[in-house]
C-alpha cells in the first residue's frame, strides 16, 4: 500500500552512536545485496537470495535479541545475523560461491544456498553446548513457512523450564527459562496453512515466540490482495489476538521504514513477550524488495512505475539516511564516510572469499596440471591445452576437472605408453572423489561417539515373574523406566496426555510425571513434529507422537525438509534426535491402515526408520535411540496392542541394534524377507508349506529399514537357499522394491539365486475395509505359500505339480 509520508520522531534512547552503527549495517547489507547481485549476473555464482529492503526492520528487531534466545527465520534474514555479529560478508559470499570449506562458510558448508543459518548446537563429541551463553539459530529450510512449526518447539523449551527450574541442571544449562524464540517470514508465505497452524497452537500454549512478518506487498509478482484476508496479516489475525483472561497472541504492527519507531515497537513487544512468554506477532508493512525475488526474476516487470517510484523514496535505508541528516545525528560527510567505508568492506569481502573459493582445491589443479604436462611429452593428445580451455571459467566448478580427467581416462585406456601416467591419473580421481565425497555426501548420520551404531545391544530378560500381558503393557512399563531415567524426556501429540495415547501405551504416565513431560496437543501434525524439531535443538529428548501411520503426510514437509536433512545440510553442526512415534499396518480400510514406505524411504533419508513386529522389539528401540543423536521413526503395529507378549524383567534397558535382521524361523528351501506385521504371516504360511508340502521357509524380520541389513545376513541365507522372496505391505514397487536393491545390488545376492527374486507387495489401491478388505488387499498366509510353492515348482517342477 503507497501512503503519504509521516513525519519520523527521534527516539531519545536512541544514542547517536547506536544510530550511526547501525546505518553502517544497513547500507553495509545493501551493498552485500546489490554485489551478490552481480556476482550472480556476472556468472561468478549461480542463484542468490536476498534481505534487501528489509535491513532497518531486522537491526530493529535483532537489538532485543539476547544469549540464549533463538532464531528460526527465512532467507533474508542476512541483516538480523551481520547485527548480531553471526555473518560476516566474506560468509555472505562463500555463501553464494558454495564454497565446501566449513571454516569460511560455517552455516552450510556448500549444500545449501545462501542466506541459509545455522549455529553449532552440539560438539563434534555429540554433547549438547552451552546455548544459554551463545547466539543460536536453527538451520534455515526454504520451503515456505517451513520455519514455523520447530519455532514453536523452541518456544517451548524455554517455558518447561520456566514452570520447572529443576531441569536446568538437567538440560545441562541451555536453557533458564527467560528465552525467546524468533521467527521471521514473508507476509505472502504467511499464507501457508503451517503459518496458521502454528499461530494457532502458540495461541493455545502460550509459549515466548515472537513473529516478524516482513510485508512489501508482493509475493514474488502476485499483489497482497491476492494472497491475504483484507490485504493485511494483522486484520486476517485479529480473531487470535489476546484479550483480558484469555489466551491467544499480542498483535504489534509498525512501517517498516521508521527506525525509530521500529526500535521502539520491537523493544515494547519482546519484552512483553519474554516476561509474560506470550507470543507475539509483528506486522512490519510498507516495506520495499528493492532487488526483486531474487537473482531469478526482475520486479520491473510486475510493478508499477508508481509503485517503483514510490519504493525509491520509501526505501527503508534512504528514509534512515534522510532522517539522520533531518535531525543532526550526521551531516552528508559523516554519512558518506560511512558509505564509504561499506563499500570498501564489501568489496574486499567478495576478493577474499573468492580467493578463497578458487583457492579450495588449487592442489589438486596443480598435481593434475602436472600430470598432464608429462602426458603431453609422451603423445599428442594436447591435453593441458584442453584441461584450460575447459576449467578456465568465470566460475570454475569441481565438476568440470573430474569430468575432464574421468574423460580422458577413457582415452589413454588403449595407449599402451600411457599406462603408467594413466594410473597417476586414476589415483587423482579417485583422490578427487574421495575428497568431494566428504564436502558433498557425508554427515547423513551422527558418525562420532554419540551414533546409534556405537550404542551396544542389550538382550532382553525375562525372570520367573515375567507372566504373559498385551502388548500395550509392555511398551508402557518401558515407557515409564525411561521417563524415570531421562529427566529431559517429553512426549506430546494427539491423545497423548490425559488418556494416554489411544493404546495406552502413555496410560499414568502424565500423572505421573507431569503435564509439562507428557502432554496433549491439537490435531496438528505438522506443529507437532516442530514441537519436537525445537525442543531437541535445546536439549529435550522428545517423542513427537502422530496418532497414525497415514497421518504422517500432514507433516511430511517437516519431516523430510527439515528434520531428516537438518544434520546433512549442517554437516553435523546441529542434531535434533526426535523420535517419531505412529502405529500403523493393518487396521481397517484407506486411512486407518495404509504403509506409505516407498513416500518414507524416498523423503526421509537421514532419518533411522523401525518397523518392530511387536512392541517388545519397538520398546527395544525407543531404548536404543535415546542413547543416540540420531532422529528415528517407530512404527508401532497396531495389532500387537493386544496380543500376548512375555513381560521383560529389564525395562528400559535392552536395547535392539538398528540395521541388524533376526533370523525368526530357519529353512533351507527360499528365504523370506519381510518385517513388521507380516513377520507373524510369514512364519504361520512357513509352518503351513513345511506340513502340507515339505518346503522350509527361512524368514527373517529385517526389523529396521533404514538402515538395512548392514552386516549383510541376508546374503548369508540366499546363499544357503538360492531363493528369495520379499514380502511387505507397500505397493508394487515401494518396499519391497527396495529391499530387493539393496540385497540384490548392494549385497550382490543376485549370483547365488536359481531363479528370479519375488516380490509380495499389497495391491496398487489402498487397502478396502474390515477383515476381507484388509485380506484381499495385502499379503496373507495363503498368497505367500502360493509364491514359496511356484517358485519351487520352477526350479523343480516333477517335483512340484500344479497346485
């Protein structure tokens, strides 16, 4: 919206240094923008993101910011960083090079583009820091809004500890209780249903988050009007806002090219909010995007000229230029000192950081130019001249040399002088590989001490009192050792608190230990699992509960965007172990009974995904994970509930190690690959083929997906049978597809089979109603035991007549 101008007030707290300072910052910004611009233009990068427009607004917002406080924000956010002294401009950009190198480009080591944040939140060691005594910031995701949800986990944290100071020693001092968490978004993102879901349960909670929402009228090119209620965040929010004796949230609006009545509406609202922990949502509006989207597009193109002429005068940094000059804070030759020397800054920042960037893997150049050299003295295959002509680029890429020297591997293959240099020349690659694996491919997983890989199995016990109870007993006393034996414990999502889960798995357990460890929360998926993306960012240990399996794609973006990459994208700078705990496989019809894991193995790489058969192996996981820094998904099955299981003597200590099938019925005919549920089919179709038809089954419960089989147990029975079938209840093609890659491929499986692997999957359509739906639309006894006999019968058919 284009207004008159108002008349700016000097705030008198406002001291003529913080003042001059924080002009340095803004324009300093600017200039980082405007020059990344043309970096990106210029070919000397290849996408850039930026905050301009925005700068005044962000030093505003950043002054009220203290140690221990975190921020969960969006992509340009780069002022609100510079101002807290956690983004210098060579970061900016090595940022925008990708520069791998982890020293000069800390937030994302080269995976993720620029203006991307981070800060280290557990030692290489796997302990958690001291985050009460430093600046933090959660790893920032591009998906729109994304930020939202694990805003609210970190909101969280700081208001259990608040209500419970006993856990400060627990916590190891992270947190005391007075922390705001800070957020910041795009009004047009705000649009995103996750936007509102998280407004909604802060309001519900109330819990200290603070929201800037930065509104420039656009999102890329389409208007507000199209994109918000009433034109206006802060009116379409009005029915959420706090009022006498209810909860809700405290609405603060301010033009956002006001300094001084930015500096002092920010004030005003995060000290509200850190005293009452109430959130609070900032609607800073008549901003300008003086750079456009981004490096993509121009906003020329879909602005008007009014508009344009209007966003030049009311540009934040011109309207702080103009005021200091109104009101004797500086004369035009300080100011243009100042803007002198921002751009002397900025300009030595991009040579550094360039030199910096050509320079990460100059001794690799100069091994290969010199292999090359003595190449060419021994053929005429030119090859320097044609090594330059094609990594001699504006912006030299890795690629370009491995591509290069892979190329010319294949052409000295059939010189037979050549032999001696081609293998210096295989060793450069394969160093070269090696080397750009670990910048691009590592740090999937915890790989240090605290790896779920290095936690040791612990059997499970059982003594002359262990008598036969549901499953739900099982994993309920488990659950109540481990709330006693982990202090910073906490579980929430549907159901959880009161009742207990609706399997009542939780039964007493927020009785017991408190409704601040064990509580209830909406039907939101999506905030929950951010509850648990924050609150193990601070220390907590959570179980983020999702009442069913099929629910998971209400939070799939959290789960996969932010959650499951967060430790790759940092390179292992944050961790947040969140356990994931659902039920699912084999209950009733589309929604209730569905096992989407082709969706979870193809999304959720970084995570550990279990498929326990019963609920003392699921028991044994929750077990195995909390000693870890990993995060995990445990897929509880809903029918083992109430089936008889033997009551473990030792709960909450036995621990199932993750990667590691079991061996659940031997044979020596086909071995059987499956897990979950279909574990307990398989071994009854295995009893049935063995009486009726004399074929013995191997089955083996894979037990955990990712990871799989890693000490390669299933080559080691195909290698006795010669025969597999892989069996589970995702479509054709999902799970059982990738069971029989990684056993087949990766284990290399395929040279000990007789005849061609099989798979027994469910159908293609989701699975129809009650007991006959369910049957006729998953694996069963009868269809397995079909399969075990036709293979038999193609390998031995006077053996095995028609069935």
């Amino acid at each position: 919206m284009i207004t008159e101008k108002t008349a700016l007030k000097t705030n008198q707290q406002i001291t003529t240094q913080e003042a001059l300072k924080d002009y340095y910052t803004a324009f300093l910004s600017r200039q980082l923008s405007i020059t990344g611009r043309r970096e990106v233009h210029n070919g000397r990068a290849h996408f850039g993101i930026f905050g301009d427009g925005k700068e005044v607004a962000q030093i505003a917002y950043a002054k009220n910011f203290q140690k221990g406080d975190w921020r969960s924000g969006y992509y340009r956010d780069q002022t609100f960083m510079m101002a807290l002294g956690l983004l210098q401009p060579e970061e900016f950009f090595s940022m925008i090079y990708g520069d791998t190198d982890i020293e000069i480009n800390p937030s994302t080591g080269g995976r993720n583009f620029n203006n991307h944040f981070s800060t280290r939140n557990i030692t290489p060691e796997g302990e958690i820091k001291n985050l009460a005594d430093q600046y933090n910031s959660a790893s920032d995701i591009s998906s729109t809004a994304g930020q939202m949800p694990r805003l609210l986990g970190l909101a969280q944290g700081s208001k259990i500890v608040r209500e419970n100071p006993d856990l400060v020693s627990q916590l190891k001092n992270n947190l005391k209780g007075n922390e705001v968490a800070f957020g910041s978004i795009g009004d047009a993102s705000t649009s995103e249903g996750i936007f509102f879901e998280t407004i909604n349960a802060a309001g519900v909670m109330q819990v200290p988050m603070a929201v800037a929402v930065y509104d420039d009228g656009f999102g890329i090119s389409v208007p507000i009007e199209l994109q918000t209620t009433k034109s206006s965040i802060s009116e379409a929010l009005k029915g959420f806002e706090k009022e006498k004796d209810t909860n809700g949230i405290k609405i603060y609006k301010c033009i956002g090219w006001d300094y001084p009545q930015l500096v002092k509406t920010f004030e005003e609202g995060i000290n509200f909010c850190r005293k009452n922990q109430t959130p609070v949502v900032f609607h800073i509006y008549e901003l300008t995007q003086p750079l456009g989207h981004s490096t993509s597009g121009s906003h020329e193109r879909y602005k008007s000229k009014e508009r344009l002429a209007w966003e030049n005068e009311f540009d934040a940094v011109n309207q702080m230029r103009k005021w200091m000059l109104e009101t004797g804070i500086a004369d035009l030759e300080m100011i243009e000192e100042i803007e002198k020397s921002a751009q002397k800054r900025v300009k030595e920042a991009r040579k550094n950081a360039w030199n910096n960037y050509v320079n990460g893997f100059q001794k690799e150049r100069e091994s290969i130019v010199s292999l090359l050299k003595k190449i060419d003295g021994k053929s005429d295959l030119q090859s320097l001249r044609r090594f330059e002509k094609v990594t001699e680029k504006i912006f030299p890429t890795r690629r370009s040399h491995l591509s290069f020297a892979k190329r010319l591997n294949l052409e000295m293959h059939l010189v037979a002088d050549l032999q001696t240099e081609r293998s210096e020349l295989k060793n450069w690659i394969r160093k070269f590989e090696e080397r750009s694996r670990e910048f691009y491919s590592s740090n999937l997983y915890r790989t240090g001490a605290d790896s779920i890989h290095n936690v040791s199995p612990a059997p499970v016990k059982y003594d002359e009192n262990s008598e036969e109870v549901n499953g739900s007993v099982v994993i309920n006393k488990n659950f109540d050792a481990l709330f006693a034996k982990y202090p910073n414990l906490v579980t929430f999502g549907e159901d959880t608190g009161k009742l207990g889960d609706v399997n009542q798995g939780m039964k007493g357990m927020q009785e017991k230990y408190g409704i601040h460890r064990v509580s209830d929360a909406g039907i939101r998926e999506a905030t929950i699992i951010g509850q648990g993306v924050g609150l193990a960012l601070c220390g907590f240990r959570p179980i983020a509960e999702i009442q069913y399996l099929d629910y998971l794609i209400y939070a799939q973006s959290q789960l996969s965007d932010d959650l499951a990459t967060m430790q790759y994208r940092t390179m292992g700078k944050q961790a947040a172990p969140v356990i994931v705990r659902t039920r699912g496989h084999q209950l009733q019809g589309i929604w209730h009974a569905g096992s989407p894991m082709q969706m979870l193995l193809g999304s959720l790489r970084g995570m550990y995904l279990c498929v326990p058969r019963n609920l003392t192996q699921a028991a044994g996981f929750y077990n195995t994970l909390l000693e870890g820094n990993d995060p995990a998904l445990v897929i509880e099955p809903l029918k083992a509930y109430n089936v008889k299981e033997k009551l473990p003597a030792n709960h909450g200590e036995y621990k199932v190690p993750l990667g590691v099938p079991e061996v659940m019925r031997e044979g020596s005919d086909i071995t059987v690959v499956t897990y979950a549920w279909n574990v307990h089919h398989a071994i009854k179709a295995a009893d049935l083929i063995q009486k009726y038809k004399g074929i013995s089954l191997e089955v083996i419960d894979v037990q955990t997906l990712m990871p799989f089989d890693v000490n390669h147990s299933i080559l080691e029975s195909i290698k006795k049978t010669n025969k597999v079938i892989f069996m589970d209840e995702d479509v054709p093609g999902g799970g059982t597809a990738y069971m029989m890659q990684k056993v087949l491929e990766e284990q290399k499986a395929f040279d000990y089979l007789d005849t061609a692997p099989r798979t027994l999957p469910a159908m293609e359509h989701r699975p129809a109603y009650g007991i006959d739906g369910e049957y006729f639309s998953k694996p069963n006894v009868e269809r397995l035991f079909r399969a075990a006999y036709e293979i038999m019968r193609e390998v031995e058919p006077a053996n095995y007549p028609e069935l």
